[in-house]
C-alpha cells in the first residue's frame, strides 16, 4: 500500500497555493489523478517519486518510509522502485531507442527488451536516437523504458496525450497488459474522461491542492456530471 501525507507549497499561474494530500492506495490499483491544471497532479508525481521535497509529511510504500520530514528520512529516486514516465519523456540524447530501455533495467536483460519494444511496437525503431523519432514515438519509447526496470510502482504523467487516436487505442491496451502482468501500482494523471473510464479503478479528483474525491470511475463521474477535460 502507497499512504501519501504530505503538504507542498507550490507557485502556480495564480500564485502560492499549498497542496495538501492524505490518501491511501491499495496495492494493484491503477488510479488516475484528474483535474484543472495547476492544482498539483504533476507536482504529486514528482514528490512521491523523490525529484520534489515536500515541505512536511510522510511517504510510506509497503511499510517501507520513503519520506518522513520529522525523522529527516528522505529515499533517493533510486531506491524508491518506481518508474516515472516524463510530460517530456526525458529520453537520452546521446542513446539508441534499445540504450534508452535496457538503461533502465536493474539487471540487463535482452529478451525484456526485446518483449517491450514488441509491445510498444516499437522493434524498427531500435537503432534510431530520440532526436530521429516522432513525438509520439518518443511517448512509446519511454513507456517502455519506464516498464524496463519492473517497477512496483509506476508513475505516469499524461503518457498518451500527443498521440492519434489509433495510437492512443493501442497503447491503452498495452498500458493495462503491462498493469496486469508486472502486478504494478500505477498513478497516471489524464484528462481524457474516456481513457480513464476504460484504464482505472480508481479516481483521484484534485482541485485546488486538495483532494475533493477519490472513488471508482463509474461514482466519480456520475455523481459529478459537470466534470469535463479542462482547456
């Protein structure tokens, strides 16, 4: 279980605003965090990630305290088992497609990469640098890569939205095979009520900084019918 208590001053297009999250997620959810921008979907990701300190609170994943501002305990990136996929997929210049995946392995493993750039559709690509690819062949390069390392918890931040229908179509499937089969918990922010209809089990609603809900998709978007993609 992932137990988030955490407060944040963030600065955004309307100045200061403290985001403040209490929440528990089960283990095998895939939860999605909805709402206007600006009210801290991203800056969530990033603080249980490890790249943003919150100001106070505490971070515990499976009894194992990743952050605790009173005992001063602050778990690097690298030792928090996660995979983060990037709004800017923040891929290697200087790597092949291939280099870029197999980095992200804990240990090398030739047949894992081969499976996921087969998954992702993505095998033809193998020998190109990411200056080479399209923007939405970047997205599933660094899907990829953020599965590579069989993370037990996977963070994703708007993975398919430069993507074409049929792509998007593909990839959400591939997104749940990987959900299932790796047994992840996973925490991706999106906009698209559809994509979250069919990818989560549970929604997380953010506005202002807080948490207003968090349910099934079903309750959440049928008990507040004025919810819509912000602009």
């Amino acid at each position: 279980m992932l137990e988030i208590d955490i407060s944040k001053m963030m600065i955004t297009a309307n100045g200061k605003q403290a985001l403040t999250v209490k929440a528990k997620v089960e283990n095998g959810e895939l939860v999605c965090l909805f709402g206007p921008s600006g009210c801290g979907k991203t800056t969530l990701l990033k603080i249980i990630s490890g790249l943003l300190k919150p100001d106070t609170g505490r971070i515990v994943y499976d009894n194992e305290v990743w952050f605790d501002s009173e005992q001063k305990i602050n778990l690097s990136v690298q030792k928090r088992k996660i995979g983060f996929m990037f709004q800017d997929y923040a891929l290697f210049p200087n790597m092949t497609v291939r280099k870029n995946i197999a980095y992200a392995q804990n240990i090398s493993d030739n047949n894992e990469v081969e499976a996921l750039m087969s998954e992702f559709g993505i095998e033809q690509l193998q020998r190109r640098y990411p200056h080479q690819l399209s923007g939405g062949q970047k997205q599933r390069v660094a899907l990829a890569r953020s599965l590579a390392a069989k993370p037990q918890l996977l963070l994703l931040d708007e993975p398919l939205s430069a993507l074409d229908y049929e792509m998007r179509s593909e990839l959400r499937s591939a997104i749940i095979k990987s959900h299932i089969h790796l047994g992840t918990t996973t925490l991706m922010v999106s906009h698209d009520i559809p994509e979250i209809m069919q990818l989560a089990t549970q929604v997380m609603v953010l506005k202002g900084g807080k948490v207003v809900n968090m349910d099934k998709p079903n309750e959440v978007f049928k008990s507040h019918a004025h919810y819509h993609p912000p602009q």
